[in-house]
C-alpha cells in the first residue's frame, strides 16, 4: 500500500478520496441523485464565477500561444456550462449500477450465492484541456459511487478548480462526504505520483492522446483502462452495394474527424468495381487520400501511402486507402495496423460478415453501418467516460456498470467446509 | 506493440501463440473439446514419459537441498497424472464461453447491438512448483479460446518440457494449431520479457506467493489480472452464536492452511461473552494465538502480537486476534490490513451483517459460513485458474468466462450517423 508521506503532491487529496470512498459506497441511490442535481442547479447559479475562472485561463494560454483549436476547447460560455449541468442531470435518471445482482444462486449445500456491484473505490481520471470533462468525470464517478481524483491540464487548472468548487460545496449540502471529488495540483509529477498510489487510489482512466495513454501505461502500477485511440478501419467487399459502402465510408470518415471512432483507412477488395467512384466521392468531399499502387491507379487524386499512413489515427480530412487481394488479407491489415477499437465491414455476403466478425479483434465491430456509431450514447448506454480499447474489464464505451467491480456475498447458518 | 526481435527468451513462442490465438477464436467448442479429451488420453498413455522426466528434477532438486514441503508439491506420481487428467475431463464438460452472447438489443435506429464474449487471445502464466498447474492452465485456456504462454519454475522445467511435449502432440493431431500452448524458458529474465511483451500477449495471471505477484505488478505494462494473496479475516459479532463462531473459525482457520482462503486473523467484538472458550478451542485445534492485551486476559496460550501478526498472511497453525469494540472498528481494521480476498463475519443480527456486507471491500464476504468457500469448485463454477485479488475485469474466482473479453458486434443496413 502507498503511504500518504511518499506522495507530497497528491498524498493528502488521496487520504481524504479513500476516506469519502468508505462512505460513497454506502450511500443509497437517492442520496447520490440528490446531490447530482444540486451540482447542477450549482453550476447554472453560479456560471459567472467559472466563466470568471476560464476567462484567467484563456487570456493566459492565448498570452503563451497556444493554438485557436486548443484555445476553442478550453473556453467555456453560458451554453457550455448549462450543456454539463444538463449532463448531470441526465445521470440522474440513469439505473444506479450499485447493488445490482450480476448473478445468484442457491448452492447445492444451501449456501447462497449473490455476485454483487460494488464501486471501484477511489477513481483517478487524467486528462487534457477540455474543462466540461471535470464535470462529467465527476458526475459519473460519483452516481458509480466511486470518489473522484482529478487531474486535469494546467492550462485548464482555474477553470477545473472553480468548477470542483462549485460541484463539492454543493454535494457536501446534499450529503455527500468531503472528499468525494478531489482536483489534483496540475504538475507533470502528480500524474507519476496518482500512477505509482498503488492502494489508495484504485484504477486510473486516462483520456488522451496516445502519448498521454502510452505514458500511463508505462508507468502505473495502479490498474488502468485505456481509452482512446482509433485508427479505425472500413473493408468493403466485393458484394458490397456501391451506394451503401460509399454512404458508410463517407460517414465513418467524414462526419467529424477529430474524435476517436472515426475512420482512418479504407481497405477494398480487388474486385469491387466502383473503387474509382468511391475515391471521387471522398476527394470531392475534402478527404486527402494517400493509398498503395492500385488505389492510385483508380483514381488520380491518392498521393503515395507509407506504413506511416497504415499506422495513423490521422483525425483529419486525410485517409490511407488499400486495395487488398481478398478479406483474410483485409484481417491481416487490420491486425497488423488497428488499434482494436472500431472495425466495419459492408458486404452483402452473409459468409463475408461472418468471417469479418469472427476474424476482427477489437472493441466494436460494425457490420454495414459507419464506426461513427461505437459510442455510449449511440449504444443506447447513456453517458460515458470514453471508449476502452483494452481486452481486460470492459472493451468498448465505458458507462456506469463499467465504473464497478463486483462482491461475491455468501450467505450460509454456520457452513464449514 | 512489442517486438519479437526485442525479446530473445520469449519472442518466437510468444509470435506462434499470436498466430494460434487468430485460429482459435474461430475454432467451434467441439473442436476444442476434442482435443481436450485427446490430451487427457494422451496424458494418461504418456505416463511414463513424465513421470521419467519428473524423477529427474525431483532428483537435481533433492540434491539442492530444496525442502521437502517444495519436493512434494514438485513430485508426481501416476496418481497426480491420472487427476490432472480428470480435470482436463472435467473442462469438456463445461459450457464454453466463447460466443455468449452478454447483452444485445434493437436501438430505435434500427442497429442491432449484441456484446459477445470473446477470447482474450494470447495469456500469459508465471507459476511456481506445482507441475499440475502446466495442466489445469493450458486446459482453462484452451477451453476459452486462448493460446496460452506457461512460465513455470526452473525446477520443475524438466516435467514440464515433457507436459506440454504431451499436450500439444495430443492437441495437434485434434486439429489445433501449433503455438496453441507454449513452455517458456525458465530462465529469470524470461518473465521481464513476458511483463513487457505489450501487443503480442494480452494479460499475465501470476499464481504464486505475494512476491512474485508484486513483482509482476511492478514490472508489467501488459494488462495483469493479481492473484492469490489472502489477509482473511473472521469478526465475531456480539450477537454471534457461540457454537457456530467455533465451528466457522476452526474451519476457516485449520481446514487446510496453506491456501489463500484460509483466516488469518480472529476479531473478536468485546461484547463476546465465549471469548475464552473460543480461544481454547483454537489452542486445543494445535493454533498459536498472536493476541492483542484483551485477548492475551481471555486466555493463557496467547502471544502478544505486533504490527506484523496483523499483516501476516501467515499460511500455518498460527492465527492473530484482535478484540474490538464494535463492528466500525472491525470494519477498520480489515480496511487497514486486509488483502481484499475473503472477509466473514458471524453474527445473528440482521443489522450487523448489512453493515458488514456494504462496509467490506473484498472479493469475496461470507455471512456465517467458512472463508473456505470462496473457491471456484465450490462456488458451482468449475475450473478456475486462481482467485482475483483485483477490482478490475473479475474479483474472486476465475473461471472460462473470466478469461474472455468481450466484443460489440454492431448490424445495420447501411446505417450512418
């Protein structure tokens, strides 16, 4: 176990987070919906006070240079605000996971059985510029009844800590703990110091980048779930219909590129006929295509494709574009290149499908539809924290039951072995 | 993803269970169950073969002075063969997760959702003596659709080399694909190999002693699943039965002490009239008492105890006890020093058990029965590998769905967003 004297920086917030665990844990559903709500009405009273807060921090990034997109994500307005209040609400009316019986049973010697949801325990969640994930983060640990450890960006730190303000004086009027959500200092250590809390802290979701991802799983001893980074493939078959596969590629690559189920690279079989038409309706529509030998000879606007492109998560107008021999082929790709999040496949043939599905390891599989639709919300899930794009714990979009371990309760009248 | 050219010891077996993990996903249950039959034929036929090589290592180990507690674990006989056998046997007999379909729906769009279980591909094994284990894994892994990676102790390498020698020949010839199971080297530096192969394995399960699994637990950026250290405890409650009390914490205590779901330490509520009959019993069972001063005035044959006694996963006749003055402080001391495996409370008060059941953080809480009971076998569940420690993936025994992932299988009719 970690003691609280060998983390200077986050050791006290820590304490105090594993203390509001103990309580977080008990507490019944209306307790929790409760405060989530006076968070909300908090958050729209008191709007002036955090966009004062996010005013500090925007004149200051801009002041330094940083980017306009960077800039334009880290600024908040009345709408903002009032959209993650919204978002708490909505958690409200979702199914409290604690407490529910994932499985039971009456056992032959009479001993019962019940495979309960627990919370986690205490949630550390790192992550860059956007403010509104302060919010949400918050929100969805605390109606998993988990506390919540926050480790949001510098350049958002005023911001993040007139928010945890707002949210804790609100959900300690309604009874939830001290402790319960927690803002971590914003220096480059306290991540090391919330990866290595091994017994204080009990998972780490880091939402990021793939640098951000790659560092924490480096470094934690602490479990974590990996969200985040899609390079996300297309295969259309040779039974495809023309104006399906190129209604789901457009989609999957178009529709909003910078987010991480968007498509990536477009694989094609041989034989489809329209691979022309389909590489004009992308190009017409903004996309820079950069393919092998035979997608250039299709269609003249695809520049020269490297491994470079195979590896990308692009999240831009730009896709990698490959014309392979058959579908095991396409596997191959795909196991060579993806990142196990997102992989479609449009196709007429049922044997097809079946040997795409069976064959593709990875979080979402999308059968004729565009892998714009592997998403909590899409999913029918409600909110979520990301989309896991490991195998252990939960794969695919991270909602409330996926923020719960489990408890075996056995109950017995004085059995022994 | 890792290299295989960065991993001497390990890389070629860890890229031939890569490429057999892609055909087993695929593979139908009767396949594999085939061939977990023909491997338990084969074992049996094989025998002499074994054994042979067994005697050899049982001999270099005797002539190092290796105990003789470690020589029997190390030691088979026809009788060992024979029962590891059954167990393959008994695996046939089981459901095979793969392909479970956990949830699915129609969303209003029309997309039909379905997550299906799948295999998590390559697993990974560090283990200690026991040669049964080489068995019990390859067979657990097989049965979920996995290739499996044994690391298994030098000094037992010689069994087994001729185990797995046995299975695959076995499994082979059944129709599954080489690199299906794979011995390691036993050399130290092949396990910091196995902790870093990120992208050709997918999760390290260690079986052994709580050095082994901290190391693990340090060293590894592949996904690990913690086994096996058990800190149990038994609370007595005040409104505990006295006969029941002893009958559950001589049971919990000295059925078999030297596995992880064995008690370690009695807490005693001060209310409890039978301390010292209690105490006595233990004594009379052959327990040494490490007792607090309270526990010390119940009773003669206790020693005093220290920090230590209360961490101590002692794994012999010896016991710590601690008399408390109310369940909060039981709850505290178990938050303090447990190891979150399998924590017992007797007591006839509906009262006490609820807040003992919400106040635990374990894998496992027992109401009036023996910490005994958490075990795979006897929870109904078949076969299991170990039992998990951690709140990520799975908690308490591991069995065939708990070594597979799951997948989101996503079909439209040309579905976009």
């Amino acid at each position: 176990m970690s003691e609280v004297t060998e983390l200077p920086l986050i050791g006290a917030a820590a304490a105090r987070a594993r203390a509001a665990a103990r309580v977080l844990r008990t507490l019944p559903t209306d307790v929790k919906d409760g405060a989530l709500a006076a968070m909300a009405d908090a958050l729209v009273e008191r709007t002036d006070e955090v966009l004062a807060a996010n005013a500090l921090d925007v004149e200051a990034a801009a002041a330094d240079g940083t980017p306009a997109s960077v800039l334009d994500r880290l600024r908040l307005d009345a709408g903002r605000v009032s959209a993650v209040a919204g978002a708490l609400r909505e958690l409200v009316a979702l199914p409290d996971p604690v407490g529910d019986v994932v499985r039971g049973s009456r056992l032959p010697n009479g001993l019962e059985l019940r495979q309960v949801r627990v919370p986690f325990g205490v949630v550390g969640i790192v992550y860059e510029a956007r403010p509104n994930v302060t919010v949400d983060a918050a929100g969805l640990c605390l109606k998993s009844g988990n506390a919540a450890l926050l480790r949001g960006s510098a350049s958002a730190y005023g911001t993040n800590a007139a928010l945890v303000a707002v949210l804790t004086e609100a959900a300690e009027k309604a009874g939830l703990p001290p402790g319960s959500v927690e803002l971590l200092p914003a220096d480059r250590a306290s991540v090391g110091e919330l990866l290595g809390a091994r017994g204080l802290v009990d998972v780490v979701i880091p939402r990021g980048g793939a640098l951000l991802i790659q560092r924490v799983v480096r470094e934690a001893t602490v479990p974590v779930i990996e969200t985040g980074v899609g390079n996300c493939h297309v295969y259309v078959d040779a039974s495809a219909d023309a104006a399906m596969a190129e209604a789901v590629v457009l989609n999957s690559k178009t529709s909003r590129v910078s987010v991480c189920n968007s498509a990536e690279t477009l694989l094609v079989h041989r034989d489809v006929p329209f691979l022309p038409r389909l590489l004009s309706a992308l190009a017409d529509a903004g996309v820079t295509l950069h393919g092998d030998d035979a997608a250039r000879a299709a269609h003249d606007a695809v520049v020269p494709a490297t491994d470079e492109d195979w590896a990308a998560e692009y999240l831009s107008m730009d896709m990698a574009v490959r014309v392979v021999d058959d579908l095991p082929a396409a596997l191959d790709h795909i196991e060579r290149w993806g990142s196990g999040h997102s992989e479609a496949i449009v196709a007429d043939s049922a044997r097809a499908v079946a040997a795409f599905t069976a064959g593709v390891d990875a979080a979402a599989v999308l059968v004729n539809a565009s892998t714009r639709f592997t998403d909590g919300g899409e999913f029918g899930f409600g909110a979520e924290i990301g989309i896991s794009t490991q195998k252990l714990h939960a794969r695919g979009p991270l909602g409330l039951p996926e923020l719960t371990s489990t408890t075996y309760v056995v109950t017995g009248s004085g059995h022994t072995r």
